[in-house]
C-alpha cells in the first residue's frame, strides 16, 4: 500500500486572522486529512472550528506532538501514514517545524521515506525579517536567550561580535511578559550603532514593527505590551 503524505499545516500567529492569513491551498489540503498530530489538541480543535470547513471536528483524530514527545512514539502516531492516509502537522501557532517540535515528526518522515508537504503560511521569524530592513541574506534564528542576567547579557555580547564579523542579523524571541526585561537586556550591552528591530503582534490589527539604532532606543525606551515579540539586530561595522 502506499503510504499517505505528511502535511505540514500553518497555524494562525494573531487571533481571528484566518481570512487574513490562510491561503485557499491550505483549506484544500485540510478538506482531504482527517488525522492530526498537534502541540495542543484543544487549541488546534478550535483553529479548526474558526474555518468552518469540517462538517464534524469530533469525526477528526487528533494526537498530541509537543517537545515532551520521545521518538519512541513515533511509529505509533505514523500508523495511519501507513495505512494510506495523510496526516497533518500543526504548530501551536505559526509553521510547524520551525522553532516547533513538528520538527520530530517531519524527521521521522524523511528517515521512512514518507513525502513531506509544506504549506505556505504566517511565520513571525520571517515576517519580522521581511520588515525589518536588516541583512536578510546572513542570518541566524536563536529562539530564547538564557533568563539569568549575566548569561543574557553575554549571549547578547557574543551575538553581537558574531553579528559584526559575519554581517548577519541575529534573530530572538521571548515570552510576551519578559519584553521588557529582554529589551532592557539588549539596549545596555549592545552598541550604540547596533541596529535593533522590534515586532510586536505581527499579522495583528496592533501589529508594530520598528528598527532604529540601540543610541535611538535609549532616548525613547518603550513599555512593550505583554504580545508576542521577535527582536532582530544588526553590528554596524566600526571604522
């Protein structure tokens, strides 16, 4: 029997944005798969409900894959890969895979030759990018910094040297109630020149997105909402 296709699913990263940010393809796609595998079963139930494109959610079989999943229990979940049917992926929010224990699930794929179906979706990483006006062509996602002052600090400092050496900006993100402590982070260890973008609430109607040096940021500092937040900088080359 041939075996079914993995589809990777995006989910939305702003509520109520499902016209907005969900292309026809993806709703297509869903239409044919009735077996999930999300980070929060819950949550994905009601993404599901919001698109109103399952005549029944209860006739859907979810399983959870989140980051406490052991590869032990990988073969299990697959079980209906095998058996012919598509199965899809589905992030907590975003894409899944990306900074996402998806990532598991689509390796475990490849690893049994089973095809792998990306579907284009809201990404915050690369919106934030996309927006920021910094070097896209050199740059590296580092997900969260370590929440102890002086490891966050020097994370900062050591991004920053590679940031300068490399060209390449230097991508983070942080729970929404630390904003603040992460932006106070960076505009005390960064220099002056660096350039530091913000985004806050992407694909959102609150959506904001500035870059501005770290000299301007210290003449203005903000009080960041407690909203999702990706945080990109860029060393300036010192002469």
């Amino acid at each position: 029997m041939k075996p079914g296709k993995l589809f990777l699913i995006p989910n939305l990263i702003a509520k109520d944005t499902e016209q907005q940010v969900i292309p026809p393809q993806v709703i297509s796609a869903l239409k044919t798969i009735r077996y999930f595998l999300a980070e929060d079963v819950r949550s994905a139930r009601r993404y599901f409900s919001s698109l109103k494109i399952f005549p029944s959610i209860e006739s859907l079989s979810f399983n959870v894959l989140d980051k406490g999943t052991p590869a032990s229990r990988l073969p299990d979940l697959f079980k209906p890969l095998k058996e012919g049917h598509d199965i899809g992926v589905i992030s907590e929010a975003g894409c899944p895979g990306v900074a996402d224990p998806g990532a598991l699930a689509v390796h475990y794929a490849h690893r049994h030759r089973i095809p792998v179906v990306p579907l284009v979706g809201p990404s915050s990483i690369l919106m934030a990018l996309m927006a920021s006006g910094l070097n896209g062509q050199q740059f590296a996602f580092h997900g969260y910094l370590p929440i102890h002052g002086k490891d966050t600090a020097k994370s900062v400092l050591d991004l920053e040297k590679e940031s300068r050496k490399r060209n390449q900006t230097q991508i983070l993100m942080e729970t929404p109630f630390r904003n603040n402590h992460l932006m106070k982070v960076l505009t005390e260890n960064l220099n002056g020149d660096t350039l530091l973008c913000v985004a806050l609430d992407i694909t959102s109607p609150h959506e904001k997105i500035f870059t501005q040096s770290i000299k301007e940021w210290r003449r203005n500092m903000p009080q960041l909402p407690k909203a999702p937040a990706i945080f990109l900088f860029l060393a300036q080359n010192q002469a």
